[in-house]
C-alpha cells in the first residue's frame, strides 16, 4: 500500500510539473497563424484539434515566450516576402525547400534602403548641377569672347544709295535689321553699336531714307539721321494747285503738287540721280483707269466727267505731309497719295456732311477748295455758308479764285477779260460748282463747308490787306463794302 501511494505521488508530481512548465504548441500555432498567411497544403497548419484525450486542453496556463536564435533556419517564402515586421519561426520544423538566412531586422534593412536611394539621388544631383556649371560657364565664355570681337562690318566707302523704309514704331533694332537686308550694311550687330552711340537716332522719323550701299555701321547711322537721306516726303501747303502757275506782278513761279512730287522722288547724287518727272506725273494723273489711281467710290462719277483729264486729281490730293517710296512708278505714287487724302477727308465726317449742306461728298470737297482760297481761317464757316445759300437759289458764286485757276498767271484781283472767259471752271460765267476742286484743301475748310455757319449772308469782300472781310445779305451793302476794298488798294490789278 505504501509502495502504491508513494507511485501514485510520483505520478502526480510528474504530471504537476509538466503541467507548471511546458510550451503550449497549439496556442504557439494559433499566435503564430493570426501574424503570417497560412499555406493551404501545410500539414503544420491544420485547424483540426488531434484526435484523441489531451490532458491539458482545458488548462489555462500561460505560455512562456521563448527565445529565438538568430542562426534559425527560416522558411524560404519568409525570406522572400518583404515584411515590414519578421513573423514567428518554428525551431524544431522546417518546410521542404527552406534554407538557412540570419534574421535580418525590419528597420535595419529600410535604413540601408533609404541610404542607398539618397546615394543614388544625391549622385543625380550632383551630375545635373554639373551639367549647369558647364553651360553657365560656356554661355559666360561666349559672352566674354563676343564682347570683345567686333561685329561684322564694312570697311567703306560706301557705294550707291539704297531706300530703306523706317515704319512707324521701329526700333532700333529692327531698323538695324532693315539696314543689314537691304545690303546697307554687313551686319545688324554694326548698324545697332553704332545707332546706341549717336543721339540723333531719337529723331528719325518715319519714312524713306536713301543709305549708301556696303557702308560702316557708323557712317550708316550718320547717314540716316542726316536731313539729306530723307527721299519721297511731300510737303503740300493748303490750297496748292496739280500744275505751276506764275505771278502776275512778280513773274515767281508757285510751285505745283506735280513738281514736288518729282522734286521729293529724287535719289542718288548728280552721277546716278534717278526721279520720277513732272511729265511722268501729269501723264499717269490723265489716265482713265481712276482705280488704280486711287480715286474713291464717292468721287468716281464726277472725276469720270472732268473736261479735262489733265486736272482730274485736282483735290484729291490732301494738303498735309505725306511719305512714298521713291523707287515707285508715277502711277503707284499718285494711287498711295490719292487713297491716303481720301482717307483722312472721310475721317473728318465727309461721307455723313450732306444732311448739313446739302452737297454730296465730292461737291463739298470742291466748295471747301473754294473756302480755302477765298477765306482766312476765321471766315471759313461764313463763306461755306454764303456758298450754300447761293447754290440754294441758283446765284452765281462769282469768285475770282475760279477765274484764276484756269491761268497760267494769276493775282487777287481779275480783269474783265478774265472773268468773262469762258470755261469749266470761271463762275462768273455759270452758276453752280466750278466742274473739279480748285486746290488742296485744308482739314479746317473741309469742317467749315461740312458745317457751315448758320446765316443768311449771300455776298462777303476783303476790304484791307489785314483781311478784314465784311460779309452782308444786302446787294447795295456789299457795293458799299466793295468801295471800302478800292480805296485800301486790295483789289488793285497788276496789268
């Protein structure tokens, strides 16, 4: 019985200390499985409990961690994955194919990682910023060699004259470009050093200008802000007529629109000068083809009936300053001329005047060269309205600067002869307009026969040499005004 109860308390002290320190396999599994992804053919992950009585299923006692030595094998599939934490390995088990790997820690292996990227950038950068260094450095070579190396030029002289146009808001850079490509100059680098350097560059205007050919850049730009290279600039005075005319007391030509053309189409020296000539001028004016003379639509109809072809153009050429190309025929030349004095007529309000006068276009253009010769500025409006009013009851004008327009020598005053030729434009022999415009008119007669001056006036006379000019209704008044221009001499003939 002793014998009994002394193997029975073997036992039992077995079994409690077997049950106080052993490893809890299963537990171990399941931890094991919640931190890696089972294999669905693995034997060592089979859910099933064993078959059979386990006397330590239902004992609670806590597992005690255990050690995990870093010469472990390792489970190949484990190594492979790149898991941000290493999971739990079996010491005493190895799968088929595992091999043998030291345990590498999780942060060890990303610091590593993120050392070997920044390497890699930092390599990148260093490369590109090289690359920076080379370019800055070339780029800052090529400046310092080209600052000192001159540019491309001509050693001079220069040859014959060439026309270089100057647009409007050209800089000085452009014009150096227009320079180099019309052969001017050798390069564009030449005419701008030089063109920085020299104040006068400030007032060059636009238009044409004639540069020698093959010049230096410094003789070129000296060349340009010269008053002598401007070519193809026309200055036309308010009330000058297409062809000459001469005065009567002092035999002094008056210089026509035609002959200032030819005088400003001119280039070259006395060797080479080549102009358009008054002759070419006055041919082209009389073709028929108004279109390609610029004629505008308004005044075709009329221009179409002048009687005589060499005064079709009379007013279509504007008073003002006007630029061309010298190198242009006679024909281009008058249609650029034409076509710009209509333009800036019809921005005056010309084309909407004739529900204030009662004149078409054309007519008031004519009417307003009347003002223009028969009117100072301050009397414009009236003698427009003095016009209106005799059209409007069919009363000759009788103004002696539609007698003189036909002659060759004129004076303020006419003779009786004078005034009693005949022709299309003397109205003191018809009534009505005279049959074309009788000069340029000014912008500011253009207004005033636009928008003559309310009143009932049909007869005005200049009775001093200040220009005093009394205008009246009354025919006895205007005898008596008359006799008031006599006695000061105005009206005085020279033959």
């Amino acid at each position: 019985m002793t014998d009994r109860w002394a193997q029975a308390e073997a036992r039992f002290r077995q079994r409690e200390a077997e049950r106080r320190y052993r490893r809890d396999d299963k537990a171990w599994e399941r931890s094991r499985r919640s931190a890696a992804t089972p294999v669905a053919d693995d034997p060592e992950w089979d859910d099933e409990p064993d078959a059979g009585w386990d006397p330590y299923e239902d004992d609670d006692t806590a597992v005690i961690p255990r050690y995990v030595d870093e010469d472990e094998y390792i489970d190949e599939d484990d190594y492979d994955a790149a898991e941000p934490e290493p999971r739990p390995r079996s010491r005493a088990r190895t799968r088929a194919g595992a091999r043998p790997a030291p345990r590498r820690g999780g942060r060890a292996a990303a610091r590593r990682a993120r050392e070997q990227q920044g390497g890699g950038r930092r390599k990148l950068l260093w490369a590109a910023a090289a690359v920076v260094l080379v370019l800055i450095l070339g780029a800052g070579v090529y400046k310092l060699v080209n600052r000192y190396t001159p540019p491309e030029d001509f050693a001079g002289p220069g040859g014959a004259p060439v026309v270089v146009h100057v647009a409007a808001g050209d800089t000085a850079t452009e014009i150096a470009t227009a320079m180099a490509e019309a052969g001017v100059v050798a390069s564009s680098a030449a005419f701008y050093e030089a063109a920085v350097q020299n104040d006068g560059m400030s007032s060059v205007q636009p238009g044409y200008y004639a540069i020698p050919e093959r010049s230096p850049g410094r003789d070129a730009v000296a060349a340009l802000v010269s008053p002598e290279a401007r070519v193809g600039n026309l200055v036309i005075s308010e009330g000058r007529q297409l062809h000459d005319q001469h005065d009567v007391n002092t035999g002094a030509r008056k210089e026509g629109i035609y002959t200032k053309i030819a005088a400003a189409s001119c280039v070259g020296g006395d060797a080479e000068r080549r102009c358009v000539t008054y002759e070419q001028l006055e041919e082209a004016g009389a073709g028929t083809d108004l279109a390609a003379l610029g004629v505008p639509e308004w005044a075709m109809d009329a221009v179409r009936k002048v009687p005589d072809r060499r005064r079709q153009l009379e007013g279509l050429i504007a008073a003002g300053s006007w630029d061309f190309d010298p190198n242009s025929t006679a024909q281009e030349i008058l249609r650029k001329l034409v076509s710009e004095s209509a333009a800036s007529y019809e921005s005056t309000g010309l084309l909407e005047s004739g529900s204030a006068n009662g004149l078409s276009p054309y007519e008031t253009l004519i009417g307003a060269s009347l003002v223009e010769r028969e009117a100072l500025p301050q009397d414009m409006s009236k003698v427009a309205r003095v016009i209106v009013n005799r059209l409007d009851i069919g009363q000759p004008l009788q103004f002696d600067s539609t007698v003189n327009y036909a002659l060759d020598k004129t004076e303020v005053a006419t003779t009786d002869a004078d005034r009693a030729q005949t022709t299309p434009w003397n109205t003191y022999a018809m009534a009505g307009l005279p049959a074309t415009p009788i000069a340029a008119p000014s912008i500011g007669a253009l207004e005033a026969m636009e928008k003559p001056e309310p009143g009932d006036w049909l007869y005005f006379v200049t009775v001093d040499k200040e220009g005093t000019t009394l205008f009246t209704k009354s025919y006895g008044e205007h005898l008596e005004n008359i006799e008031l221009a006599m006695e000061s001499g105005i009206l005085d003939s020279g033959r």
